[in-house]
C-alpha cells in the first residue's frame, strides 16, 4: 500500500508536480490539488497512516504538530487565521487512504459544494477539536468495558 500511496510518494519526494510548503522529519504540508478556498493546504505525516480511525492515544502530539504546522503555513502564507477550518475526512469518506489534515481559509469563500464537504462535525468531515472528543469518549468507554 505505501510504494502505491500517493501521500506517501509526496512525502518521500517522488511527486514532481506536487510542491513542499514545508517539510521536516516527519511532516509535510502542500496546496490542496483541488483547493476549496483562496488557502487550502494538507498537512500529512511521512509515515504512513491509514485514516483517523487507525489513530490511538499515542498518536495526540502527531495530530496537535499537524494542527500547529497548519496555523503556521497559514500565517506564512498570508492566509486569514480567524475564519479558518482545521479537520479530517472521516472514513469512509477519504479518497487518500493516508492521514491528512485539511487547512482552509477563509471558510467564508467556500462554494456551496465546498459547504457541505467541508461541513464542520458530520458524517463524512470532522473538526479537529471534536475528533479529539471522540478519541476521549472512545478510549474512555474502551477502558470501562
């Protein structure tokens, strides 16, 4: 599944048509191929990871650096830092089976498709904070049972 994962060539630098708005170690961050607003970056890590639903505790400062690397690139690239969205597709409603935070601004230019896709807390998209809500309740009742 890796050598196939579009994300993960990116992320090894073998994607010629994709460019690097910032990388590190373990993290990269690029423009959206489809952006859904004037800002609409992806911030993905090098290892692969399926989805939100392979993430476990262990995983909470990965999605917290994702999150802050998104605020960032916004900032750098002069992008609005109030009328920002910061989520996750939840599965089944992924296209790239590979971990990726969505960064868009401002969310008040989405179109009316853009809208529902990105559509805060459904079925198919989650902000960050309440995807960290889920995770609390989750491994909670985990615990429990």
């Amino acid at each position: 599944m890796v050598d196939r994962c579009v994300f993960c060539k990116i992320a090894r630098g073998d994607e010629d048509k994709t460019r690097l708005l910032y990388e590190d170690e373990t993290m990269v961050a690029f423009k959206d191929m489809k952006p859904a607003s004037d800002h609409h970056y992806l911030v993905i890590p090098k290892e692969h990871i399926r989805d939100t639903k392979a993430l476990r505790k262990k995983h909470i400062q990965l999605v917290e650096k994702m999150v802050s690397i998104g605020k960032q690139l916004l900032k750098d690239q002069e992008g609005s830092q109030e009328d920002i969205r910061l989520g996750f597709h939840w599965p089944p409603f992924t296209l790239v089976k590979h971990l990726h935070l969505h960064v868009i601004s401002p969310t008040n230019s989405l179109n009316f498709l853009s809208r529902q896709i990105f559509k805060p807390n459904t079925w198919w998209f989650v902000t960050v904070k309440f995807f960290s809500i889920i995770h609390i309740v989750t491994n909670t009742i985990g615990r429990e049972v």
